[in-house]
C-alpha cells in the first residue's frame, strides 16, 4: 500500500468520492424507476409515486455531484498549493455530519414522502422545489458544512502557492456556496419564488458549476498530458471570462415565461445563445493539448482519466451547449417549454457537463492512491465508458424525439391543455422514445456496474512495465 | 521560471483582468436588472383591482372574478384577463375590466385578508406535496402530468368538461377539489395521480392557488391555451 | 425607427429593448468594449518590459 504518501486533504477526498458514487448508484435507480412508471404507470403506484422517485433521482444526481466536487477539491488542493490542507479534522468531522444528514433526508424523502401543507413539512420533509427539495433544516446543515470547506480551501491556499487554478476555484466557490442561499426562503408568490430559485438552479450549472469544472479539467490535463500550466491558466481565464460574460445574463432565458417583464426574451435569447461559445473553447483546447503532447512523444500519464475528460469536452458542448440552444430562443421556447426537450437536455447536460469530468477525477484519484506513474484502460473500464456514454446519448436522442412529438401535438396542435397533454403523451411516437429512454437506461446501469468494479480493480490490473519503479504521482 | 508572453492576446494577466471585469459587469447589471424585474414582480393588492390597474401578479382577490385569456394583438400574446375585457379601438390592446365576478366556493366577496390567507395555504400544500415533481408550474418542474399554470381556464374542468362531470361536482372548484383529495378514484387515464392525503381545506387553498396563478401574466405562456378545439394527429 | 414598448411596465430596461439584439448589443458592448483599453494598458506595460 502506498496510500501512506497522500496528504490528509487526499484521503478526505477518498472519502468523498466514495459517498458519491454510492449515490451515483441511487441516483440511476431511482431514475430507473421513474422510467418504467412512464410506460408502466401502476409501476409502484401509490407506493412509492413518480413524484418520489423522480425528487430522488434528482437529488441524488446533485449531491452526489457536490459531494465529488468537494472530493476533487480536496483531492487537487494539497497537491497545488503544496502544503497539506488546514483544518483537514474539521473537514472529516463537517463529512460525516453532511453524510448522516444526507442519509436521514433521503431516508425521510422515501418512508414520509409528503406532508401536510404547513411550514413545518417545509422544515422538516421537503419543500418541494424541484432539485433543491431538501428541508430548511438540511438547508442550514449544507450552509454549515460548505462554510467549513470553504475555510479549508481559503487557508490552505493563503498558505501555500496560489496558483492560477487556485484562484478561479476559490472565487468560484465562495459565489457557487454564496448562491444557495438565495434559494432559502418562502414566499407565496410564485413568480418571486421561482425567480430566485433559478438563481441557484442557473447560477449553479450554467455560471459557477461550468467555471469549477474549467478549473478542475485544467487541474486534470497538467496531470495527465502534463500540458504546460501557462497555457492551461490562460485558457482558463478565457473560460472565465466567456463563461461568466454569457452564463450570468443567460439567466435570462429562464424568465420568459414566469411573470417576469418581457425585456428578459432579448437578454435570455442571447445571451444564452453564447453559451456554448466557452464549451467549444474547452473542447478545441483539450483536444489541442492532446495533439501537442502526442507529437512530442509524451505519453498519456492516466488513460481512463483523459478518456472521461475528453467525453466530458464532448458531452458538454453537445449537451450544454447545442441541446440548450436548440430551445434558447423564446419563439422556439414557448412551445418546447415544459415539455420532454429540456429533459433530453438535461440529461446530455448534466451527463457531459458534470458526471464525466467527476468520473475523471475519481480516476485521477485511484491512480494516486496506488501511486502509479501511469494507467492503463482495462477492458472493465472500457466497456463502462462506452455503455455509460452511448446509453446517455440514446437516452437524449429517444427523449429529443418524445420531446419534439410532445411539442408538435400538445403545445401545436392541441393548444397545451389537460386532453392535449394526453393526447401528446399517447402518441406511439412518444410512447416509442420512453420505450428506448428505458432501454438505454438499462444499459447505463450496467456501465455502472462496471465503473464500480473497474475503479475498485482498476489498479491491481495494469501491465508490470507501468507498476514498476512507480514515484508518487501527485508529490511529483 | 514564466515565460514572458511576446503577444496581448497570451498574456494569462490580460485574459485575467478582463474575466474579472466582464464577470463584475455581467453580476452588475444582472442585479440593476433584478432590482427592475423585482418591482415589477410584487403581488398587487385589492386597490389596484378597485383602481383597475394591471399588475403581472395580481392581488389574490382575483378569486372573486372571471378570469380568462385571450389574445392582445397590441402585445403580440395572450394575457389573462380579470372581470371582463375592454378593447382599445386604436391600438387593439385588450385590458381587464375587473368587474364581471365569479363565484368562488358560492362567495364573490373573499376580502383581501382571507384571500391571501388561502392561497398562502394552498403554497404551502404545493410545496409539500411535492406537486413540482410531476407537474409543471408556469412550466417548470416535472413532465409527468399536465401543467398547471392555465389548469383553472382548462376546457376539460368547464360545466361541458369531462371532468367536471366525473365528480359529480357543481362548479370548477368543487370538482377540482374534490378530485384532488381523492384523484386515484376519478382515474382519467392510465397514469393516475397517487392519492397524497390532501385534506379538505388544503384541496380548497390549492384551487384557489390555481385560479390566483392563471391569472398571472406570463408573457403569453402557454400558447394558444385550450383554443384549439378537434385538431386531429398527422399520425398516432 | 423607435418601437413604443408594449410591455404592461415600461422601464428603462423595456425601452432600450427595441426587437431583436438592440438591448444585447447595449449590453454586450458595456461589457466587452472596456477590454480595448485592457488590452492597450497590457500592451503598454508589455512593451515598457514590466
């Protein structure tokens, strides 16, 4: 074992990534459920609702990836400011508090389900905002926990070398934690309630999530291409600056239709129309870096690594950027609004934008565990990406057609009522797209099953010329 | 050990002070622009009902009055409408008359107090039986069942409406609620609402939630809303 | 040439919205058009061999 090299900060973040996959896990069951429910409606009907299982599902989706964001930030801060991370006890004690709150949220989310209709429900079962559900009291346990983390990262960096990454991320995250609170309040119009809500919901994974993973892909290219660090900060500053410049006034195109005044139509229309300008700008430069390093002879120091990151670049530019603009235009986005389309967005989204790189930094953390210099792919890990990535990219296909079958017949054709709505959802053409968003699924699940299996074997299974002479990977 | 950039366009301090200015800018004038959207946003009250003006969220007294949506070709969209409608000849702009009331649970008369302490119930029960997770509301949320935002001015819960008929109800209202506290046994489809213990003061506060927020002004969202009447599919 | 606002409130924010780009354009200028005097600051610096 060589575990003994890693810094504390490190280990926590083992910890984290290990909270999150498990959650992973959750997340695609749970999602699994809802999925038969729309072909099979009895399918646990009054048991466990698709209201239920859909509120986990989604979740599950955002803690987990929380959880491995904080898990790569702790896994990347000791190593680039060179010291250990400060407070790392009181980042292990903040851990076990948000796991077990986490617990007993998505135990009370599953055996209580709903409440009567009063402040307390709000407290103490759900408060039922899609996505940020979770009771006031968690709200404030979540407030507490990331206050700890962001004092780790600030100390730490303060005494270590601050680097450009490091920078970005601790601007990033104090606004990415500052963010949640707006969604912390109650208020009975609804207007005013959703208006904030996407504060966080936008905010979150169209500004400051996007930012995070510029800097973290960035991290994840020095490591594994070696890339040159000027170059790799410069394109992250272009980042920021394109991210943040379209992504913050790309609210906009959230208040088209929620009582807002129509000025939002032009600014929501354009500037989230230059959203994906950023995503190629990470894509061309991953892609680039890649080239250069090859050319030169330079072998890739983490496979499994480099190859979630590059379906990361893919993911999010198709996801993010080109499935969102196909709806961003509000002509367009009064008919597609509600609808499946910003499902099958969501899904290629969340999917490019977030769970490969995460993916990819979990790899990058199992190879400094082992205290490997190189990794290889195996034939595990191989078949996980590949079933992971083509499931999720039939998933957005089947639900794109769905989407367009539900936007033709129940907002064109029916004018968006009850009848029309069912119409729309009786559709074979729309019926067929859920079949293979169902059999997709499937075959992510098992992608899953085998990401699991090839992370916890990943490292005794490589060739015997990579395992020798190994130096510490991240002490480098 | 940096190497000194030759050109502007490589210099990592140049890409940096212009991230931090455009993200300053872009925080700025996002939150000039909330401040603006904000004072547009607040719920109006029963005054500016009595002195007719038009509010995007109006005061919850609305209850007490026809609601409807119709097109505005000055606007370019429907609006909701509140107690009848009057057309300016020259511009064609439709506004609310706030006159022509409507009973609601057999009152016309609901005082601003009482009104908003009913739909602040019915938010609450909104939020705590998770409606969001299979509906959408003004579009957001879950695609599992129909949204609401329009679902008071829905053809379907009219006097000639299907489901009005199949509680056995006397009036929108009292078939809505009725429904919600026991929608598993008014199936309407194979995919039914689960029954969530909705009592029958939250039913009511949820109704009157419902007629509140068709009448907020959504910018012509849904479009076309129940007026298209027998269209038929290209191909089932 | 100027669109009378139809919105319900007319703010400053809905005049200078006149259809399509003109309010982006107002915008995007107040926030890009800056970097041109970044970019000779950076310049200035560059070539003084700060």
């Amino acid at each position: 074992m060589q575990g003994n090299r890693l810094y504390e900060g490190q280990k926590l973040a083992l910890k984290y990534f290990t909270v999150a996959i498990v959650l992973f896990g959750a997340q695609l069951l749970f999602g699994l459920i809802a999925a038969i429910q729309y072909l099979y409606p009895s399918f646990l009907f009054n048991t466990l609702d698709f209201s239920i299982a859909r509120m986990v599902h989604i979740n599950a989706l955002v803690v987990w990836l929380l959880y491995a964001m904080i898990g790569a930030v702790y896994w990347l801060l000791p190593d680039e400011a060179g010291v250990e991370v400060v407070g790392v006890k009181l980042g292990t004690l903040a851990f076990y508090i948000l796991t077990a709150a986490v617990a007993v949220v998505v135990l009370v989310y599953i055996f209580v389900q709903v409440g009567p209709g009063n402040e307390m429900t709000l407290w103490l079962i759900t408060e039922g905002r899609e996505y940020i559900e979770a009771p006031r009291w968690a709200d404030i346990g979540i407030v507490a926990v990331v206050l700890v983390f962001l004092y780790n990262v600030y100390a730490t960096v303060l005494k270590g070398k601050h680097s450009g990454i490091l920078v970005v991320l601790m601007a990033d995250l104090i606004a990415l934690a500052g963010l949640y609170l707006a969604g912390m309040f109650y208020t009975d119009n609804i207007a005013v309630d959703q208006y904030w809500w996407w504060w966080v919901v936008h905010l979150w994974v169209e500004a400051t999530w996007e930012v995070y993973v510029a800097a973290v892909g960035g991290y994840i290219l020095i490591k594994t291409l070696n890339a040159n660090r000027q170059v790799v900060e410069m394109w992250l500053w272009i980042e920021v600056a394109m991210m943040f410049g379209s992504g913050i006034l790309g609210l906009g195109h959230h208040y088209f239709w929620i009582g807002t005044p129509e000025y939002w139509w032009e600014i929501g229309a354009l500037f989230s129309a230059l959203e994906p300008v950023p995503l190629v700008g990470l894509f061309v430069h991953v892609l680039y870096d890649w080239g250069k390093e090859r050319g030169k002879g330079n072998s890739i120091k983490n496979i499994p690594a480099f190859a979630w990151l590059t379906v990361e670049t893919f993911g999010n530019f198709l996801g993010a950027g080109v499935w969102g603009f196909m709806h961003t235009l509000p002509q367009i986005n009064l008919y597609t609004h509600g609808t499946q389309w910003p499902a099958a967005h969501g899904h290629l989204a969340f999917f490019g934008a977030y769970v490969a790189i995460m993916i990819s930094a979990i790899y990058l953390a199992v190879q400094g565990k082992a205290g490997l210099k190189e990794m290889k792919m195996t034939k595990a890990g191989w078949w996980a990406i590949s079933l992971i990535t083509v499931g999720v990219l039939l998933m957005t296909v089947s639900l794109t057609l769905s989407a367009y079958t539900q936007t033709m017949v129940e907002r064109g054709m029916h004018g968006a009522t009850w009848e029309g709505y069912f119409i729309a959802q009786a559709n074979k053409w729309f019926v067929q797209g859920m079949g293979w968003r169902l059999a997709s699924g499937l075959a992510v699940v098992a992608g899953y099953a085998l990401l699991v299996y090839d992370l916890l074997t990943v490292t005794k299974k490589q060739p015997a010329e990579v395992t020798e002479g190994e130096a510490a990977v991240q002490t480098a | 050990m940096e190497n000194k950039p030759t050109s502007v366009w490589t210099s990592n301090r140049f890409w940096r002070r212009s991230a931090t200015w455009i993200t300053g800018v872009a925080a700025v004038l996002l939150i000039l622009l909330t401040f603006d959207s904000m004072g547009q946003m607040q719920m109006g009250t029963a005054e500016d009902i009595q002195n007719k003006v038009t509010k995007r969220i109006p005061s919850p007294v609305v209850i007490n009055y026809k609601i409807d949506y119709v097109l505005d070709p000055y606007r370019g969209h429907e609006v909701p409408i509140i107690g009848g409608k009057t057309v300016d000849s020259a511009t064609g702009k439709v506004s609310s008359k706030f006159e022509e009331k409507e009973k609601f649970f057999g009152r016309d008369d609901w005082s601003e107090e009482e009104a908003r302490a009913l739909i602040h119930k019915g938010k609450l029960t909104i939020q705590a039986k998770n409606c969001m997770d299979c509906h959408t509301l003004l579009g957001n949320g879950a695609y599992y069942a129909p949204d609401l935002t329009k679902a008071w001015l829905d053809p379907a819960w009219s006097s000639e409406g299907p489901l009005q008929a199949m509680t056995g109800a006397n009036s929108k209202e009292e078939a809505m609620a009725t429904f919600l506290q026991n929608p598993d046994k008014y199936p309407t489809h194979e995919r039914m609402m689960p029954n969530l213990g909705i009592t029958p003061e939250e039913a009511k506060a949820v109704v009157a939630y419902l007629k509140f927020m068709s009448a907020i002004d959504t910018n012509g969202f849904p479009r076309n809303f129940g007026k298209i009447k027998g269209a038929v599919d290209a191909r089932k | 040439m100027f669109e009378p606002c139809t919105d319900i409130v007319c703010s400053f924010w809905s005049m200078l919205n006149q259809g399509p780009m003109t309010l982006t354009i107002i915008l995007h200028t107040l926030i890009v058009l800056p970097m041109i005097w970044i970019y000779f600051d950076e310049k200035k610096k560059l070539q003084s061999g700060e």
